[in-house]
C-alpha cells in the first residue's frame, strides 16, 4: 500500500516539512510529515465512522492547497479508491460524473469534507465489483479527452508503487528535494504528490500561481524541482524581477508540448534547460529528456531503463528507427505500473495491452543518439491527397507571428483532397488582431504548401480540456 510507504517516510523523518504552504496574508505554513501523517490518519477515522468499505469509491472536490492533500491521503488511509474531481464541476456536470464513476461516496471541502453516501451506485464490472476489487483499486482518473471519449482509468496500489520506483531511479527524488507545486492537483497526483511524498521531500505550496509568489517561494525555500507545464513556464520567462532559481536542478515541462520559443525564453531567463517528460496516466513517466534538454529542448529524451518504447506503423508492424523523422510511428510502451483496467465499459488492462502493449496514440520517431520525438496525436494527422502531417507542427509556426497568442489547426474534409487544413487564431490583444495576409505569408515562407492553412478565423478562446490541453473534437 502507499501509505505504507509514506507512513515509514514519516516514521523515519517526523519533523521534516513535507508541505509548506503560503498564506493570503504571505505567511508560511509549514506541516511536517509526522503532522502529515496524523492530519491523514484523522480524515481515514472520520471516513471509517461513516461507514465506508475497503474499495469503496470516494470522490473528492477540493481546491489547491494542504487540505487537498491531506484528505486525499485520507480517503488512501482508510483503504478506499480515490477520485478526484475537477474545480469546475458543479451541478448536474458532477451528478453525472459521480454516476458515470458509480461513486459510493463524496467529500466536498466546501462541505467540510463531511461525507456524502450515494445510495445503490452500481457495480463498474459486471461482476458485482468482484473483478474491481480484485485491483486493490487505489486511483481513478479520466484521460483528457482531447480527441474522443475520456476514460476512466483505474490504478491500484501495486502498480502506483511500481510507477514511482521506476521514475525515480530517473528523477533521483530525496528528503534533500523541495518541489515548487504548479499543476492542477485534480489531474496530477500519483507520478507527482505521491512521489514526492514516498521518498521524503518537501513540496512548496505558493499562495498563488503568479511569477512573483512562485519565485519569491523558491527563492526562500531554495526549490530544487519544478514540476510545471509550457504556459506555466512562459509565464515564469515573461517575469521582469530579476529573480533567479540559482537552486532548481530540474525543471520538467509536462502536460502539453513544450514549443522551441518557451524552451528558448525560459532557458534565456534563467539559465535553466526545460526537461520534457512524457507523462501517460495508463503507464506513469516512461521518458524524461534528462540528459539532452540543453541541445534537444523538443526531445522527450532517453526512454527509462525499466521501460520500452517502440514504434509501430497504420498496419501494427514495427517501425525500424533510422535516426530520422521518416521513421515515424506510433509509440508503444510496455513497463511497471501499467492501469489496472478501464471503466465505461469495464475493460482489465490485460484486454488493452497485448500484443503490443500500450499504444499512446502519439506519433514518434527516435534520433540517432536514440531520443524520443512526437511529431503529434495519430488523431490530429491530416492526411491531404496522400500527404501526412500534424496539426501540432503547423500551430508552432502559425504561435510564432506576431500578435498571436494561440492556434488550433484542423483537418476539414473535402471532395477531392480528403482533408485540407484549416485554423482559428486566439490574438494577443483582441483589439488589433495580426493581419491575415501576413500571417499566411509567414505561414507560406515556414511550410511546405500543402501545410499551409486555407483559412485563418479569429476566435476569443479555445476550448481545452480539464487536464490542459488544446480540445480537438
């Protein structure tokens, strides 16, 4: 179990600060991991007095912060699966997660974290959750639905344990650590809090997620890791103080690619190379570009020593790498803490994962010196009169004219071609959006022809998905 591990964390470092959280006022907050363990062990009590079973699914909608986590901690504690349910979820969008999950229970902070029963929620198996509970279900999270229909994917204990032993023989994460917070605690939770936790470090908390509390917290509690996405880091490059992270030995971008301009400015900032990590909520952080962020910023790096990646083409056979982008394929992983099963329909891994274990979906190929590229989603490939590419590689053209905040390219189906693309631009300023024309000569002046957008719309805003990423149906 995982909070074995971290009970035995807390047994042997008791006072060491596991989370350090700032306050509106700008004060500090700091809880020790013997505190950690006592706040986690008084939340299990309080769910244990309400009557819930080893299993039982206990959902939990809670903001940002040290509540969130200790709560999170608790429902683990008293052996239930943990689902954490996203901020903007209200009303009859939660009633029908919480139906989709067939929750048993539900904490919400704004509720004190009282427990909510749901009478008869049903069984996730078809075999009156017999098969669930087989899992020593621990976690449940939904995948980001960028593309089609999101599903929920169901972890148990033992594979969460396995994921972190295999990122961390990578990441080398220790009671030395002190990992600045950024991502949404909703979505990032087992090969990040739970991590981080397991082998003793301390995680910072800011009071909010502006440059000048970040820094200002990382500058005070000398942060060794950040763990953010590519707006995040952005956001952290455009800031004008002057202040440096002399400390952070590693910085991971996650969550969305990482685009060469953000690589470039934060880099330029502050002397630190961004590390892209190739995170799968069904296979854990199977590549972490470690060793090449410096020369290789767009490279997810080196696959970990206990996984292997591999690439396979449209008709599922291998895709021998050459070194080149020509070798493109799809990336398969096989390795430790794979999911358990799927949920909506009721899906055991083992159905998912052979013969060619997990295929992710991204389009790849590896360089000479043997790292990992995507190229884009199989789903965001235009295929135009014959002629394959990525939505992703014409948006990093299209974000580098001036004016433009954000893209989304998309295939559009036609008569003759099969698909041609099409693209709405997101404006810096709303009031002097970049001119078109100009636009499509730089686009013009980047891309093959083909690549080229026929049209460009102006839009306000972009839909995206809970866990961040650009909304593509």
């Amino acid at each position: 179990m995982i909070m074995d591990e971290i009970r035995a964390q807390a047994q042997r470092q008791p006072g060491h600060p596991a989370l350090v959280s700032v306050t509106a006022e700008g004060g500090e907050q700091v809880l020790s991991y013997g505190e950690l363990m006592t706040a986690a062990e008084k939340a299990a009590a309080a769910l244990t007095a309400g009557g819930v079973r080893r299993g039982d699914r206990c959902g939990m909608l809670a903001s940002q912060g040290a509540p969130f986590i200790i709560q999170a901690l608790g429902i683990l504690e008293a052996g239930l699966c943990f689902v954490p349910i996203s901020e903007d979820y209200a009303g009859d969008a939660l009633a029908e997660f919480a139906q989709n999950c067939r929750l048993h229970y539900l904490i919400r902070e704004d509720e004190d974290f009282v427990l909510k029963r749901f009478e008869n929620p049903g069984f996730v198996d078809g075999n009156e959750d017999r098969d669930y509970l087989s899992l020593q279900p621990a976690y449940l999270r939904f995948t980001s639905g960028t593309t089609n229909q999101r599903k929920g994917v169901l972890i148990g204990h033992e594979a969460i344990l396995a994921r972190l032993a295999g990122a961390n023989r990578a990441l080398k994460i220790g009671p030395r650590d002190k990992i600045m917070w950024m991502l949404p605690m909703a979505h990032h939770f087992v090969v990040s809090i739970l991590l981080y936790l397991r082998y003793g470090a301390t995680i910072l908390l800011p009071a909010n997620y502006l440059a000048e509390s970040i820094l200002s917290l990382a500058n005070s509690r000398e942060a060794t890791i950040f763990y953010a996405s590519p707006y995040q880091y952005d956001m952290l490059a455009k800031d004008k103080s002057g202040l440096m992270l002399k400390s952070v030995r590693l910085a991971i971008s996650t969550a969305s690619g990482l685009n060469l301009q953000v690589a470039a400015s934060f880099r330029e900032r502050m002397d630190i190379a961004l590390s892209q990590a190739l995170g799968v909520i069904e296979m854990g952080l199977p590549v972490i570009n470690i060793d090449h962020a410096r020369e290789k910023p767009l490279s997810l790096g080196r696959v970990l020593p206990d996984y292997e990646v591999w690439l396979r083409d449209d008709d599922g056979k291998p895709v021998q790498p050459d070194g080149t982008s020509e070798a493109l394929g799809e990336v398969c992983i096989r390795g430790p803490g794979c999911f358990d099963a799927y949920l909506n329909p009721w899906t055991p891994a083992r159905k998912i994962l052979e013969p060619d274990g997990f295929c992710t979906g991204d389009q790849g190929y590896f360089d000479a010196e043997g790292d990992l590229f995507l190229m884009g989603r199989r789903h965001n490939r235009i295929n135009m009169a014959g002629m394959k590419f990525f939505c992703e590689e014409v948006e990093a053209v299209i974000n580098q004219f001036p004016g433009v905040k954000e893209s989304r390219v998309m295939g559009k189906t036609h008569p003759r071609v099969g698909e041609i693309p099409i693209a709405e631009i997101v404006p810096e300023d709303p009031a002097a959006a970049p001119d078109i024309k100009e636009l499509m000569r730089h686009c013009q002046k980047h891309l093959a022809a083909h690549k080229v957008p026929i049209s460009f719309s102006i839009v306000e805003n972009l839909p995206y998905t809970p866990t961040g990423k650009i909304r593509r149906w």
